[in-house]
C-alpha cells in the first residue's frame, strides 16, 4: 500500500470519528478504563512484599523458550500451574498470541471453528491463520451454536467451539456450563479464553465450576485481574508439546523477563489473599448497577464491566469527552472493535474506584446524556 493510499485511508476513518490515536491520558483522574480490576498493580505494600521475596531477577530474559530462555522460575511456575489445575500448561507472552497460536497450530483446513460473534479479535486472527472452515453463532446463543453443530457435526475431521467467559465489550458472561454440555454431547471440543475472569473469580470461572477437566484448551491471559503480562495455555500434554513444536509465536519470540514470571508465580500463589478485593470490586459492582437503574440508563451487562451503548460514532466521542472535563477517564469504544451503530462507552470497575466517585460518574453521566442528545 503507498502512502497516499494510507493517508486516504486514516482520513476516511477521521470522517467516520473512528481514528485511533496514542496518547497519554491525565494522571488525576478517576479512571473507568483500567483492567487492573483488583487494583493489585497500584498496591505499594504488595509491591513491597514481591521485591522482598524477588530482590535480584532479571529484566530480560535474552533469548526465546527453547534457546537459553526457560528460567527456572517459568519453569516453576508452570509446575504451579499444572499443580493447582491439574492440567498441562505452557506460557505464552500475552492472551493475544496464546489465543491465535492454539488455533492456527493446532486446527487447519480439515477443520471447523465455531465462534461466539463477538470473540477477541486474537481468536479471529488465529481462525484466519488456520484457513480453517468458520462459523460465527449469534452473541452466547447456545440454540444457535446447537444448530451449527447438529448440521456440520459429522463433515469435519474437527470442530472446535470457541468462547470467552467474561465479554469485555459487552460485559456479559458465557454459560460455561451449556457449553461443556454441548462439546461432551456432539464430540467436539472446547476452548475458554478467561481473559476477564482470572482472579475477578479467583483461579477463574472453569476452575470455581469445576470444569477444567471437560476444556480442551483454557487460556488465561493475565493483563487484566493478574496486573501482568502473559498467559497461560492449559491443555493436553500431547497437545503441550506439539505448541513448543510447531507455535511460531512460542519459538520465535524472546521469552517474558524472569521478574515477570516471578510477579506471576506471585500473584498466582497468593490468589486466596485478594478476597478482600474481590468482595469490594462486587460491592461497587452491585452498587453502580442500581444507580443506573434509578437514573433510567440502560445497560444489558451483568459484570464488572459496564457497557452502556450510545449508537453513533460522534456522540459516544462527545459523551467521552465531556465527562472528561469532568475528570472522568472513560473511552468511546467505537467500530470495528463493536459492531457498527454500536459505539459505547465501556467502565471497567476497579476495587480501588472509590465509591462517592461511583455515585458522582453516574449523576454526571445522565447530566451529560441529557445535555448533549
């Protein structure tokens, strides 16, 4: 593509108020768009107690898994991992490259994906690297799934359902369950990105519904809940080794810092401790729930993700600007990341939110909705 091309394209986008731009948003404000949902990464005493017990690990890891990368703490950890879930698992850098690599490794042209509509972008980039066969049901509609597979069932060497448990656009959750139920009775398998799940629900919802045995391939990513970077891959062994064989991504990419897989084994092995958090993150939660009923704010989320969709490009961007100015950081999710007609402004609750600013966002919300449409 020339650059004339590019600078066509970038202005088309502006036109669409959809350009995306870098920047680095104030520091005094009262932010709606962390996923640090515990507020673990802001916590100094944690942050203490870490560097006490990992005083002297390094920055970088300088070389890949499968050259002189595999440090004994990654190695551990995967020990933990596997001990606590009873499953084989692999790290790999983030959620987005342990998504997309279990897909086009494992599955191909031979293969059928059936995917939530609304899955992570990181699933779709893996489906399309895959070439394999795909088929989008509508937004956890398990009757839809079903019928997919009661006609595809028995033309496709594989099929794999793909889903997450917590959407992050629309802050709804898959029924897990439904969806176990339905992989055992069609023959299928399953895989369950818990990207905004992980330690909001503890180890994560398959593991507090006693599912993990019934999912081929769990994936938690640890960006969000687990304030790091990284995720884990939890499969069959077999499975296990053919990703360390065959994963570009995993043999191709500098391995993650020994002090971040330290930071992992961490947050991991301390997981019972955040209960506190948990509790206060459900308590706003419930509590912001309730103010956007009594101010008639519409919301179809059940999560401490809130969407609240406004529809038009321009005016989710006005809204968020707007409440910016009074010290709300909120972002205009805005096409393609949703669908079109869809733009929205997303909150991400966080324990550390305090609650008189839960009351203050919602009355200024509905001011500034009422004010500027």
């Amino acid at each position: 593509m020339k650059l004339t091309e590019m600078q066509e394209e970038l202005n088309h986008f502006e036109q669409e108020n959809r350009l995306r731009k870098v920047e680095t948003k104030p520091g005094n404000m009262t932010n709606f768009s962390s996923n640090d949902y515990l507020g673990l990464a802001g916590q100094l005493p944690l942050r203490k107690k870490f560097y006490e017990e990992y005083p002297y690990l390094s920055l970088s890891s300088s070389s890949s898994r499968l050259i002189d990368g595999s440090y004994a703490i990654v190695m551990e950890l995967e020990r933990k991992i596997e001990e606590i879930y009873a499953k084989p698992t692999l790290c790999f850098n983030s959620g987005f490259d342990a998504n997309s690599s279990v897909i086009e490794t494992i599955f191909s042209k031979k293969s059928l994906i059936l995917t939530d509509r609304l899955n992570h972008a990181s699933i779709y980039d893996g489906i399309l690297a895959s070439e394999s066969k795909f088929l989008r049901y509508s937004h956890l509609n398990m009757k839809a799934l079903e019928n997919l597979l009661q006609k595809y069932k028995n033309q496709y060497e594989d099929i794999l359902i793909v889903s997450e448990s917590v959407y992050s656009m629309d802050g709804d959750c898959a029924d897990l369950e439904t969806l176990v139920t339905l992989k055992k009775q069609y023959g299928v398998q399953l895989m369950i990105d818990e990207a905004h799940s992980y330690a909001v629900y503890g180890y994560g919802i398959a593991y507090e519904k006693h599912l993990l045995s019934d999912i081929d391939y769990l994936i938690l990513p640890l960006g969000k809940g687990g304030a790091s970077m990284g995720a884990f891959v939890l499969c069959d062994e077999i499975a296990k080794q053919y990703l360390i064989n065959r994963s570009r991504k995993f043999i191709y990419s500098t391995a993650l810092p020994p002090v971040n897989h330290a930071w992992n084994y961490f947050i991991l092995t301390h997981m019972a401790d955040f209960e506190k958090e948990r509790q206060e993150l459900f308590r706003k939660q419930k509590l912001i729930y309730q103010l956007l009923k009594e101010e008639n704010i519409p919301t179809t989320s059940t999560t401490h993700i809130v969407s609240i969709v406004i529809g038009e490009n321009e005016k989710a961007n006005r809204l968020s600007k707007a409440l910016l100015q009074k010290g709300f950081l909120i972002q205009a999710i805005k096409e393609p990341t949703v669908p079109k007609n869809t733009a929205r402004l997303r909150l991400s609750l966080t324990s550390s939110i305090p609650e008189e600013e839960i009351k203050r966002f919602v009355k200024e919300l509905r001011y500034e909705m009422d004010f500027l449409f």
